[in-house]
C-alpha cells in the first residue's frame, strides 16, 4: 500500500483533516469543533484523540504515513514545532503542539503559518500549478499570504516574512491597523477593509444607491453586498470595488516588481467575487509594472477554496524526509 500524508489545518472554529495521496489528492476529509475554553488547553489533544479515531476507523496504522503537516495561526516555531499567541485559539503562552502529536502518534509532523500552508496548498496543486515562484494573497477578516520563491516558502528572519496584509498603500490618509502602523493594505482589501473604503466613499457620494444608503441609515453591510450590488450595476459599490482593486493592484504590481513570480494568486473570502475582482486587480497591475513583470506574471484566482490549508499541510508533511 502506498504510503499517505495527513493535513491539518487549525482554524478558530474549526479544526480541518485530511488524509492525502502524495500527489497532493485528497482521499479522507473530516472536521472538528475547536474547543479555545480553558486557554485552549483541550485543541492539541482533541486534535489527537480525532486523529487515532480516524486511523482506527479506516483501518491505517503510522507505517501508512510519510508524516502530518499542520497550518496555525500564531507565531510558529518550526524547529520546536510550537505555537506563540495565537489569539482567536486562546494560545497567549507558547503551546507544545508538535512533540506531543509526534509522541502520540509515532508520525513525523511538521508544522507551519496557516497563510504560509495555504500558499504552498495553492501552489502545489492548485492555482500556482506547482510553479516554484508563486505568490499567494489571502483576502478574509484580515490580509494574509505567503510567498515560494525558487521552491521555497519565504519566512524572513523573525518569520514575519510575506506579511502581505501589512504592505503600506495608502501613506496620506491610511485607516489605522491592528499592528499599530496606519494604510496597511488589510486596513482596506480584507473583508472589513471593505467596508471601510465604503463608509469613506459614502461621505462624498452623490447619487443614488441602495448601499449607500443602507451605510447612511447605519444598516449592516458586509463586502459581499457591495460586490453583488456592483456586479447588479450599483455605481456606488462600483466605486468602491474600483478602489480596493487600485490597492490589491499596487500591492500584487509591487510584488511583482521585486519577485517576477509566476502568478500571483488571490484566495479567501473576498476573491469568491471571482473574475469580476481579478480583471479589475490585473488592470491596475499592469499600470504599475514594468515591461518584462507585465509579459510573465499573472494574476490568478484561487482554485482550492478551504481546502487549501489541509492541502498544503499535507505537502509540508510530504517535505518531512528530504530534510
């Protein structure tokens, strides 16, 4: 029997599992709850319980298995396979996550940013068509990414590496950002961001519109209703999905501009506005790249959806032998 991978990808409500071929085919998928109580002290070993569970079920023992990769929000420790405040998880204090599934299980794990597994899953086999210089950009509650230059996930000296989200595009009059800095492109192209650039663009805006004026009678509006209302022909939700696009399209040229990567490739939920963002994105990035990045790079939409992360988990497990 051939062996398999398992991808873990551990989110704030939701604990994801897959079992995959090494090509990258899903085989088994299942999730969990995650349980944050008691300084999420419950995830690690709901995590194994879920897993032995599973094996046992499918009749698998850890001969089955080249090793298990994980994505995780937080500040990941590679080499000790830990995880340092992770928020939305409860994880203030650095958690032991690797060495106990390892004991557990007897299966080599590794372990890795959920923006950066994400990146790799896309690349692997999806988007990014296993292309070794692929750039991925997540567009959700926040703005995240992950870049593989030359086959390799870019992780900077402190990891903070490809913290895309954090790019300055708007340097006058920039929305503050959760990291203290102000105009980050997260403080605009995430899906809150969203709605900032609407509720600015509200204060000037003439004519008429429907979400316009759900925003001056203090209606709740999220991203989704402004992109379906500019697909529906609102001009004022055009607006502002033209503007969003004019900073996803400075940042992706950016990019570009110092990785030529293949493609550059847009995921989370924002993208699900689907080619309608994507020819609005590539038509500022081709105003501000040069010739060269213009002819080679492309701007893609992600394939994977919320597989990506326990795709990538599991190709970050299929990487376990040749180091």
């Amino acid at each position: 029997m051939s062996q398999k991978l398992i991808g873990i990808d551990l989110g704030g409500t939701t604990i994801k599992f897959g079992i995959l071929t090494l090509e990258g085919e899903v085989q088994e998928k299942w999730a969990i709850e995650t349980n944050i109580l008691e300084d999420g002290k419950h995830i690690v070993p709901d995590i194994v319980v879920s897993l032995k569970h599973r094996l046992e079920l499918y009749g698998l023992s850890k001969e089955d298995f080249v090793g298990i990769g994980m994505g995780s929000p937080g500040a990941v420790d590679r080499e000790k396979k830990t995880v340092t405040g992770a928020f939305n998880l409860n994880w203030k204090d650095t958690q032991e996550v690797g060495s106990i599934i390892e004991q557990e299980l007897g299966i080599p794990f590794a372990i890795d940013n959920d923006a950066n597994v994400a990146a790799l899953g896309e690349r692997w086999v999806g988007a990014g068509d296993n292309n070794p210089d692929v750039i991925f950009v997540t567009l959700g509650t926040g703005v995240g990414g992950g870049i593989v230059a030359d086959g390799n996930l870019i992780h900077g000296v402190a990891g903070a590496g490809g913290e895309i989200g954090h790019m300055i595009v708007e340097p006058e009059n920039g929305f503050a950002c959760t990291c203290g800095s102000f105009g980050c492109l997260e403080t605009v192209a995430s899906a809150t961001g969203v709605v900032k650039v609407a509720r600015l663009l509200a204060e000037t805006y003439e004519g008429d519109s429907a979400i316009k004026a759900a925003i001056d009678n203090g209606e709740a509006v999220t991203s989704k209703d402004i992109f379906v209302a500019a697909e529906a022909g609102d001009s004022f939700a055009d607006s502002v999905v033209e503007k969003v696009a004019f900073y996803l399209g400075l940042a992706t040229a950016n990019m570009a501009n110092i990785l030529n990567p293949d493609s550059i490739v847009i995921g989370g939920g924002v993208s699900a506005a689907g080619e309608f963002l994507r020819s609005r994105i590539e038509k500022y990035f081709l105003k501000f790249t040069f010739p060269q990045v213009k002819s080679s790079t492309k701007i893609k939409i992600a394939e994977l959806g919320n597989d990506a992360g326990i795709i990538g988990a599991a190709s970050l497990a299929s990487q376990i032998e040749s180091h």
